[in-house]
C-alpha cells in the first residue's frame, strides 16, 4: 500500500454514525478534516478517539475529506478466502467424510456373530 500523505488523530467519533474528525499537525480545531467510515480501508476495528490516522485528501462536493485512510499499528481484515484454495478444501472434505461413512456402514453392515470362522457342521439322523 503507498504510503498516506497526511497524518492526524482522530479528535471526534461518532461510531453510531460512522463517521469523525481528524485533527491536523496544526493542532487547530478548525482544520479539523472529516472522515467517514468507508474511507478506512477495511480496517479490522473502528476508530477510536486519539487513534494516529493515515489518509489522503480528496475534494467531494466542495468540501475536503480523508480518503484511503488506515489506523497506525491496526491490520486490515485479511481476504476471507485466506489464500487457501476452497475447492481443495471441500474436495479433502469430502474425501474424509467419504472413508469415515464406508467405515462405519462396513462395520454396521457385518453380521456381527460369524460362528462359522470356516467351520462346517454335518448334522446326521
């Protein structure tokens, strides 16, 4: 990821709502620049406030907004596949489940006293 332009700390946050206010390297309440939560990056938690913002500025409407933004020593969620293939997974899945139902289907389908153990018995009258 390239690295933010601007660094701040987060003054003001209204988690209910979404959105807050970084205040500047200027200090000054004034400079105060807007940040809504979709700007930060899929971040694995909210902001809270005095959390160290990195972001850039973009220009929306007339008015300056934190864009690209991403909370100092927070990761961001991982991809939710992990990078491990689902396919392999669900086939190694099957596979398992497949050798572990013949196993106990083989075993409950045996007659479960075999008394013959390769005897014969000649009955004579």
């Amino acid at each position: 990821m390239a690295k933010q332009e601007y660094t701040g700390a987060i003054a003001a946050w209204k988690d209910d709502r979404g959105f807050g206010f970084i205040r500047t390297e200027s200090d000054n309440k004034e400079d105060d620049v807007f940040i809504h939560i979709s700007s930060l990056n899929n971040m694995s938690r909210r902001p809270r406030v005095g959390d160290i913002i990195h972001y850039d500025l973009i220009e929306e409407n007339g008015k300056t907004k934190a864009s690209n933004a991403i909370i100092e020593g927070v990761e961001p969620f991982r991809d939710a596949s992990g990078g491990c293939n689902t396919f392999l997974t669900v086939l190694i899945t099957a596979i398992i489940a497949s050798a572990i139902t013949y196993g106990v289907l083989t075993k409950v389908l045996q007659p479960e006293n075999d008394c013959s153990n390769g005897l014969s018995i000649e009955l004579t009258q």
